[in-house]
C-alpha cells in the first residue's frame, strides 16, 4: 500500500518499480576496458572538489535537480570502485608483509 502522510511517500511491504529511467548498473567498473583512477587521483578529485567523481555536487544538483535513480548509481559505483581500491591495498599490504618477513629473517 502507498501512503502519501504530510507530504511524505510510505511504501508498506512492495517494491518502487521506475517505469522510463534508464537503468546504468555501474558493474562496468570491473571490466578490463574500464580505466579505473589510481587512489592518488581520487582521493586527490575528492578533496578538491568536495565530492565523489560519480556523484553530482551539491551546486550542480541545485541547478539541474536531484534525480534519485541517477544518485543511487553514483552511489553504487563509487561502492563498487571502494572495493576495489580496498583489494589493490590489501594485495599491497600482503607484499610489504612477505617482505618485511624476508628482512626479518636474514637479520636471525
């Protein structure tokens, strides 16, 4: 059932089905064509700009509007491109462990 209580929209136990808005799933991120930013310029493009690269900032929202579909999907890919980021540290990690073992044990 859809309520619609002081200006709110409550959806009890459905789904919300956007009929007519392209969906862009962002798994894209993961292909072999995609060329995802290093960590250095992400972080760099986030602190400068004040926001993540796939999601509009707040003056651009305010000038064309806040569509939610679009937002959602900045949100996932920028989830998506998180996690790889956070595999690419985690496989750094596990080197500089390896070596630091190595360097351990040819000062025994």
């Amino acid at each position: 059932r859809l309520h619609i209580i002081g200006g709110n929209i409550l959806l009890e136990q459905g789904s919300i089905i956007v009929d007519g808005t392209e969906i862009n799933v962002p798994d894209f991120v993961f292909g072999d064509s995609y060329e995802l930013k290093s960590i250095e310029e992400h972080s760099s493009f986030m602190w400068q700009e004040r926001h993540l690269p796939s999601l509009k900032s707040e003056a651009q929202i305010k000038e064309d509007g806040y569509n939610l579909i679009e937002r959602i999907e900045g949100i996932v890919e920028e989830l998506e491109k998180a996690h790889i980021y956070i595999e690419q540290l985690h496989e750094r990690i596990k080197a500089l462990e390896a070596e630091t073992e190595i360097v351990r044990r040819a000062g025994n």
